[in-house]
C-alpha cells in the first residue's frame, strides 16, 4: 500500500514542477517582452532627438558691385569690389535695402582711402570686413533700428 501512495505523490510532484517550469518560462517570456517593448520606445525617442535642427536659412543684402580709385605712389590703382552683408533679420535687410545710397557712399568713403597694397595681402581684406562692419556702429538715421549684420561676404575683389 505504501507503493500505491507514492506513485500518485510522485505524479503530483512531477506536474507540480512541469507545472512550476512552464508558469516560470511565460513570465520570463512576458518579462523578455516588455523590456525589448521599452527599450525599442526609448531608441526611437533618442533618434527624434538626435536629429539635427535645420539651420536658418540666412538672409544676403547684395551691394552692386563698383570701382574706386586707390591711393598709391605707383600710378592710378583701381579697386573692382562686389559684396553682401549677412544680416540676421528681415528687418535689417529692409532697413540696409531702404538706405542704400547711404551704405555706398559710406564704402567707397572708407576704400578710397585705402591702398593697393594693402588690400592685396589676406591680412588686409580681413581689416577690412571689420572695417565695413564698423561702419555700421554709426547711425545712418536717428532714429534707427538696431542692425544685426554678422558677416561680409566678398563676391568680386580686382586690384589693378
């Protein structure tokens, strides 16, 4: 009788642990689940992030290009010169547009003084982008609106 006993708590046992292996293999399986769920969320949230923002786009006053006569001991030089100005707002470019007789007699103020060899070298272009840009600390009328200009941009240069 005690062999009778032992079989049916030995089957019991044995679907007990089958029972058991296959609660724990759906719970590892649920829990695998989940995890690769979130992870796969937070990886597409990183590439959104991760994207670059477009730059703006930038806004070019163009200055017809002209010549100006050059100081030197050689002879007559001529200075060929186009540019842009960079600007960060519309509301500058509106303004420079508006004025632009007073911008370019403003340059060629400030070119006819300078000499050729002066501007041939790369040093003196570079004084002179600052210089433009400094042109502009002065107001051009009163009242006026602050400019925002952040770069000059050379489109055509001769030195002759």
């Amino acid at each position: 009788m005690a062999e009778a006993m032992a079989a049916p708590r030995k089957s019991r046992s044995l679907l007990l642990v089958g029972l058991l292996i296959v609660l724990l293999a759906i719970a590892s399986s649920i829990a695998v689940y989940f995890f690769l769920d979130a992870r796969d969320g937070n990886e597409s949230a990183d590439v959104v992030e991760e994207q670059p923002a477009e730059p703006p786009v930038p806004i070019f006053v163009t200055i017809q290009p002209f010549t100006v006569n050059l100081q030197s001991d050689y002879g007559d030089r001529l200075l060929y010169v186009g540019l842009s100005l960079r600007v960060n707002d519309d509301e500058t470019k509106d303004f420079l547009t508006q004025h632009m007789p007073e911008v370019r007699s403003r340059l060629l103020m400030l070119l006819s003084g300078k000499s050729a060899e002066e501007l041939i070298k790369p040093e003196g272009k570079i004084k002179l982008k600052q210089q433009i840009l400094g042109l502009f600390d002065e107001p051009i009328t009163t009242p006026q609106p602050t400019l925002a200009i952040s770069d000059v941009l050379f489109s055509d240069f001769i030195v002759q």
